[in-house]
C-alpha cells in the first residue's frame, strides 16, 4: 500500500510545517502530535507495527502529555502569542525557504533518477525486535538504559531539597508554637492596607 | 458477504457499546442507591428504567455553552477525543469467536497507545477553559494519569509472557485450562487499580474533586459536551471491564452458554465491582495518590514481570 504510506507522510509534513508556524505554544504542540502519529502510520505501511505501536504509546501518549502539562502551567495567554508574532516579522523567513526549496528540489531530482524505493513485503513483529534488542544489540539497549539512570538520578538530584537547619534539629513543642505565631503575624503584615 | 458481516459487526459493537453506556447512568445509581439503603430512581417506567430517556432529553436540550475566555478550537475537540479514543480500543476486544472488529497481532498495544492518547482529553479540557478549577484538574489528570500507565502497560506482560501474544484473541485462547488471574493474580489487582485510575473512577476521581475543585477540568462544560465526558467515562469502565474479562477471566471461554453470553456475565460483573468501589471507599490526597502509585505499585510490577519470566524460563 505505497499510497498509505505517501498520504502518511505528507500528513507528518504539513503537521510538522504547523507546528513550526503556530503561534500558540499548545496548538504548535497539538500539531505536533499529530505529526508523530503520521510517524506511526508510516511505520505501520513499513512493516514495523511493534515500532508504530510504541511511537503511539511513549512518544505521542507519553512525553507529548508531559510537554502539554509544563507548557499549560506557563500559562500562553495573548501576551505570549504576541510576543511570539513579533518574533516573526512578515519576510523574515523567505531566505531560508528559498535555499531549503533549492536544497528540496535535488533531493527529488536524486530520488526520482535513481532506482524506485524497494517496498518491504515483510512484517516485523514484536518477537523479532526483542530478539534482535537482547540478541545483537544487547550492548545498545544495556548503553540506553545507563543513559537513562544517569538521567533519573540527576533530575532526583536537581529536584531535592535540603532540610532547613532548624527543621532537622529537635525543637521543642513551644519553640514551635512562638515560631508560628510570629509567621502568622508576618503574614498578616503583607496584606495590602485597605483589605479587608 | 465478508464485507457486510465485517460492517454488522462494527456497527453492532458501537450499538452495543454506547447502549450499555447509557443504561449504566440508570444502572449505577440504582445500585449506589441499594448499598446506602436508598430506592434511586425508580419512578420513570418500569424499575425507573426509562430514567435514562429522561436524563438524555434533559441532557441534549440544555443550552450548549462555550465560554467566551475559552479556547475555541481545544475546547470543542477535548470531549471528542476521550470517546473516540474509547470507542477505538473497542475495535480489538475479542467479543467471542469472530465477532471481533479488528483482530490486530498488537492489539494489547493498541489499547494502551488508545488509553494514554485518551489523556489529552481531560489535559486540554482543563487547560482550554482558562479557569483555575479547570486547571488544576488537568494537572491532576496529566500527572495521575501518566503515573499509572506506566505500570498499566507492565502489569500486562505476565500475561503476554504466558500467552506468547499481543493478540487479545490468542490470550483468550491461550486461557483454555486455566484462567490468567490464577497465575497472574498480582498482575490482576495491578491492572484493576491501574484501570480505576485510567479511567478516573472513584476513588481515584482527583481531577473532578468535587469537594475541593468544583467539578475539575469539565467545571466549564455544560449541555451534550458535558455529556461527552460522562459518555467517555462509562464507555472508560465498560473498556476496562472488558479488558479484565479478556485478559484475566478468559473472555468468552465458558460452558453451556454461549460465549458471548459468558463475556456480558463477567463483564457486567466487573461493571457492578466498579460501583461498589463508587460506594465503599473515601478518595485519598493527591500526594498518596501519587506516592502510592510510584512508590508501591511500580516495583511490585517489576517484580511482577521478573518473577514470571524467570518461572516461564525455569519450566519451559
């Protein structure tokens, strides 16, 4: 089904030319997902489902989550959007289009002079890639996974806090009775006159 | 010919499905109502049954609100993509034999890639109505959600390793002599409580505390969009209902009764299983929520997933 997979990807670039554009960081970021379930499909037309399945899993149901979630609590507003369109003035981007329209132009000439692209007939399942992963490349799924807990342990790092002094020691039930009170009074403090 | 029974059984999962779904509005607070020792709805029709036409006339003439700080675009497609999300996973589960939409070699892949796309519907309702209730619960839902479906997908491999299979079809039929939930009774209550969360039942309803964030991230939702959400989550417990039977309780295998029969019993048995939670236990903070799946639930999954490899190794 060559046209599943032409129709895919022409729907992972444009997806992908929206997301560059968009002004909105969570519809750039919308755009974006869609983008890699085209991915996906195109996996899928390629023979690969176990692939096309975990773009779908961890890329698209999983880290795109955990972007939307940082970039909601940033919270864009119209200030960002206008921002971002200041940005990018009208014109500003015809140079690059140009050179990269060049650069496009001989990517189809070399395609179409050469030889049709083979299709691949055959399937690949999940078994084949796990015995492929833990058979040949055993080394480079070990080498990921260090990648990874290297990873783990400096966000665990970075997010730890150290206890104030006064918290670790002992202190006693009065100590820590005065020492709310006197919070108490400073928040009070803070309210702007007027306030009820 | 293939081609017709192919789109008779499309259309009758989606009859069937969406159906149960209504009546389940009808079915949960007759049965919340008989565990408080209450009578529920029981005016309209028989048993109250028609209860369900009363609250779908209320549900689709409400005025269909869009609030005006709202983000037009987002907010319209946030309740769309938690039912269609739902009602695609429904293409893999094996009803009984041959009635079955899609029979994928990955379809346990599918189900969960469907379930963590559902995600983006509770995220993008919260975010799009620029409303801190709303917010707040789409944060809730992102970071509960995302925490149990690690363990959800890993929960599921003891079954996988045991069946040689992502097919569903070849799980059931892999359950012949012994049901899954004997051998993989950790991976059972592993994925129910992941499936509760996925799902955001109760007691794992956070996003939409009621108590603390009016209604969570569908604060802003009113009339059939509204109605979506509730669709999604009772299409939500009727999928993971299923999935349990499929997995765990061997689908349609069964004697005397025909399988599909076997199917709706077990089926409808989780359903009541999940009301009944509705009805016994209290919501916990968010932090245990959080700790609790991190801290308890993701090792004894792993431990889950190297115990039965290595059992499989060891008498294979």
């Amino acid at each position: 089904m060559p046209w599943m997979f032409y129709l895919a990807g022409a729907v992972a670039v444009a997806a992908t030319i929206m997301t560059i554009t968009r002004l909105n960081a969570i519809h750039a970021l919308l755009y974006f997902v869609v983008s890699l379930l085209a991915a996906a499909v195109v996996f899928y037309t390629l023979g690969a489902p176990f692939i096309a399945a975990l773009e779908v899993i961890i890329y698209a149901g999983a880290i795109m989550v955990l972007f939307i979630f940082v970039v909601m609590m940033l919270n864009v507003g119209e200030r960002a959007v206008a921002m971002e369109r200041s940005w990018l003035p009208g014109g500003i981007w015809v140079g690059p289009a140009v050179l990269a329209a060049v650069l496009f132009a001989q990517v189809v000439y070399l395609v179409m002079r050469g030889p049709g692209p083979e299709y691949p007939r055959t399937v690949v399942g999940p078994k084949q890639v796990g015995l492929a992963l833990y058979g040949p490349y055993l080394m480079g799924v070990e080498l990921a996974s260090m990648l990874l807990l290297a990873g783990l342990v400096a966000a665990y790092h970075l997010g730890w806090r150290r206890q104030p002094e006064q918290e670790s020691k002992e202190t006693h039930f009065d100590e820590r009775r005065t020492a709310v009170g006197r919070s108490a009074v400073r928040a009070g403090t803070d309210r702007p006159a007027g306030a009820p | 010919m293939n081609g017709l029974y192919q789109l008779a059984v499309v259309f009758g999962v989606l009859v069937v499905a969406l159906t149960i779904a209504a009546g389940l509005i009808w079915l949960e607070r007759r049965l919340l109502a008989l565990w408080q020792d209450r009578y529920g709805p029981n005016r309209v029709g028989p048993f109250g049954l028609f209860q369900v036409l009363a609250d779908m006339i209320k549900i689709f003439t409400k005025e269909d609100w869009t609030a005006p700080f709202a983000d037009k675009a987002t907010f319209i497609l946030a309740p769309a993509i938690i039912v269609v999300t739902v009602l695609l996973s429904f293409a893999v589960v094996p009803f009984a034999p041959g009635i079955v939409v899609a029979d994928l070699d990955i379809g346990l892949l599918f189900f969960l890639g469907m379930s963590s796309l559902g995600v983006y519907s509770v995220v993008l309702a919260g975010w799009s109505s620029d409303n801190k209730y709303s917010l707040l619960g789409g944060m809730r839902a992102a970071a509960q959600m995302l925490s149990y479906e690690v363990f959800m997908g890993l929960s599921l491999m003891g079954v996988v390793v045991l069946a040689g299979s992502f097919s569903l079809t070849a799980i059931v039929e892999a359950q012949r002599n012994l049901w899954f939930v004997v051998p993989q009774f950790l991976g059972f209550l592993l994925f129910m409580i992941a499936g509760i969360a996925e799902t955001r039942r109760l007691p794992f309803d956070l996003p939409e505390a009621e108590s603390e964030l009016i209604a969570g991230y569908h604060a802003e939702y009113s009339g059939m969009k509204f109605g979506m959400f509730f669709v999604g989550e009772y299409l939500g417990i009727i999928l993971i209902s299923s999935m349990i039977t499929v997995l765990f309780f061997g689908g349609w295998l069964g004697p005397v009764l025909p399988g599909i029969v076997w199917f709706l019993i077990k089926v409808f048995f989780f359903i009541a299983f999940f009301i009944l939670l509705r009805a016994a236990l209290p919501r916990p903070r968010f932090d245990q929520l959080m700790s609790w799946g991190w801290k308890v639930m993701l090792p004894l999954t792993l431990a889950n997933v190297l115990v039965t490899g290595a059992l499989v190794l060891a008498f294979a």
